[in-house]
C-alpha cells in the first residue's frame, strides 16, 4: 500500500468519524476557549470538528479546509450554518491570510501531513498574535483499541504488516514528540493532554464493516488482502476482542491533544 487512502466521506464516518465527533467534544473542553471568535478547522475532513466548534464553541466563524475534495464535499453537504466554509487546500500552505483567526485547531490530522513542523508554522502564521493552535491524534501505540486490536491481529497473521501499524509508522503521536514539535514551531505554553472516549460496538459487524470501507491505513489493508486472507484477519480479530456475553463491545480510544500560544508580536 503505497499511500492511506482518505476520499469518500460516507466510508470514513463508520470507521473514525462517528468517534472523532465524541472526542472533538472532549478536546474543546479542554480549550475552553471564549466565544465569537474565529477558527480555522486543518483537516476538517467530515467536517465533525468543525460541528462541533459550531454546537459547543459559539464562534463568529469556522473555516474548514482538507486536501480531499470527497471530504471538503461532504463537510458541505452535512453540515449547514453559515458560519461554516469548507474549501479544498494543504495544511502546508494553508489558503488564508496571515493573522486573519483567533485559534487554528486540527483534528486527527497531524500524524498524516508529510512535513507536520511545517503545517503548524501554517497554522501559526494564519492566528493572530496571543491566539491558540491545538491539535490532536489518536494513542495509536497504545489505547487506540479498536485499531491495537486489528494491527496485532495483522501482524499475528502476516509479519510484514507490521511496517504499515500506525502505531509504528507515526512516533509523533506520543506526548513529548508532539510537545517538541510545537516548541519547535515557535509556540509557548505548550501543554500535552490525554483524552478518552468509549467506542462502543452493538456486535462484531458493527465493528468489522467500516474495515472493509478502504479509508485510512487499516482498511486500505484489509482490502488489499484476498478473501481467504481477509476472512483469517475477520477470524483472528474476533477471537481477541472482548465481546460481551450479549454481543457487544466495550473499547476505549485514547488520543494526545496539544496547545501553544502565539506570542505576541
């Protein structure tokens, strides 16, 4: 699998949106920022950050941007207030105005930017003097179950799958490294938060369908297995997870957020 494939909005809400809605609840409480202030969404993707900044934040504004136009079509279609504006750009050349919001926030994107240092030097750029940039990624090493479960299950059945575990590919998704990066970029008061949410499941389709989406790096995996393999992964996964007397499954997702502050000029 050469690159992570992220392009159809209706496959990513079952695999990660549903759950990035709940945590992108969590990380505004932990901003607490003001209200009416202006934001600008880095990877808005679905556009549930950017629901939720809306629904929880009180903003004068939120500008999404996101490198996939599925995505940035999507958030358009799905999410109606006119204080929201979805355009397509790279967060490595962010398509507005120097000092032109109060607080530039990114979620669950960092990690997949090829050149993060310069991404938040973008997001930097863009607030103004004293604002806030915040971001955060999921514990893919540790307490992102739903995913620690699949990859040990692929790696159990298939060694060279290790190499594509985002919980190897991405060191950054670690407190200190996410701390350094945003040091480095020039920010002050800097602080590293954890965060959890339940990711509950009514049954094993329910979480073994959106796998079978082919969006991100599990599911680009998963499809890229014949069936006789794809139906051992379904079998090895089954007989690892914790699945409740009645069916369901109980996980925990953990992620790493972080905020710095602009100085001021």
């Amino acid at each position: 699998m050469s690159q992570d494939v992220w392009a159809a909005g209706d496959f990513y809400e079952p695999y990660v949106g549903r759950w990035s809605r709940l945590l992108a609840r969590e990380f505004l409480e932990w901003l607490a920022l003001p209200r009416g202030l202006d934001w600008i969404d880095v990877g808005c993707g679905t556009g549930a950050l950017t629901q939720a900044i809306l629904e929880h934040a009180s903003p004068k504004s939120v500008k999404g941007v996101d490198p996939s136009p599925g995505f940035i079509e999507y958030a358009k279609m799905h999410v109606a207030d006119e204080r929201a504006s979805f355009e397509v750009g790279d967060a490595r050349s962010l398509p507005f105005d120097t000092t032109s919001t109060d607080a530039a926030v990114g979620g669950l994107v960092l990690n997949f930017v090829p050149q993060p240092l310069l991404a938040v030097r973008e997001m930097a750029r863009v607030t103004r003097p004293g604002g806030t940039i915040a971001t955060y990624v999921w514990d893919y090493a540790g307490k992102m179950e739903l995913m620690r479960y699949f990859w040990d299950a692929a790696v159990a059945l298939n060694p060279k799958a290790y190499d594509l575990d985002e919980g190897r590919r991405f060191p950054l998704c670690q407190p200190e490294p996410l701390r350094e990066l945003f040091s480095q970029a020039g920010l002050h008061d800097v602080e590293v938060q954890s965060m959890e949410i339940p990711t509950n499941f009514r049954d094993f389709d329910d979480y073994w369908f959106p796998f079978l989406g082919g969006q991100g790096p599990a599911p680009g995996y998963t499809m890229s297995l014949d069936e006789a393999q794809r139906d051992a992964l379904r079998e090895q996964i089954r007989a690892e997870l914790p699945i409740a007397e009645d069916g369901a499954i109980h996980l925990i997702a953990r992620a790493w957020a972080v905020h710095g502050r602009k100085p001021p000029s």
